[in-house]
C-alpha cells in the first residue's frame, strides 16, 4: 500500500504498522471505519474500549485487542493519533504469547510519536 510504513523484528514476534487511514479518525464512534480498513492486516479483529486522551498534542485515541495476523493469535495495540485535519494510526502487533516480553516497549512506541 501506499505510504505505509511496516516493520517486525527479526523473530517476527512483534508487527508494527503505521498509516494514515482512508477515512479521518477523531472519536471512538470513527473506529468502526477504522476496524473495517484494518481488516486487511487482521482477521477476527476484537477490540476493547476505547481510551480518549492526549500524547505530544495529539488527540489520541488507544484501544486494545486480538485478532490473527497470517494465522496465529496477536494481541493489538492501538494508537489513532489526530490534530487538524490529519490521522495517523500505529497499530502494533505481538504473538499473544509474547505479549507480557514486549508490552513495555510497544506503550514506549505509541507514546513516542511527536508532531
């Protein structure tokens, strides 16, 4: 896809994609159309509820959740990051039984985007 940006490490235990979705994403009733765009990377796609606050000035939204990714089971951090006109989505993935080895690292990345 285009301007996209996807990275794993090496194990392929962690999946981290970023883009700007199709259809702006500014409240929880938006991520329904967020949920069917992410329906290309993540099958069975559950999520939780979903926490409104604010990172580096950027109205944010973060929910959790599971899904599959390619077949197996991943727990998913979600972060809409919104100001202005313009959302950007990080969207991390782990093996669901990795999730506890890598949870800190991923809360550090979605905390870490700045304007």
């Amino acid at each position: 896809e285009e301007d996209v940006l996807e990275v794993s490490n090496p194990e392929e235990e962690v999946y981290l994609v970023a883009f700007e979705p199709d259809t702006p994403v500014k409240t929880d009733k938006d991520l329904p159309a967020l949920e069917r765009e992410l329906a290309s990377y993540v099958t069975d796609l559950k999520l939780g509820k979903p926490e409104m606050t604010t990172v580096n000035g950027f109205g944010t939204i973060l929910v959790e959740g599971t899904g599959k990714v390619e077949g197996e089971v991943v727990e998913l951090g979600i972060a809409v990051y919104h100001k202005g006109g313009e959302t950007l989505v990080v969207c991390g993935a782990v093996d669901a039984e990795d999730d506890a080895k890598y949870e800190a690292i991923l809360e550090k990345i979605l905390q870490s985007v700045r304007p």
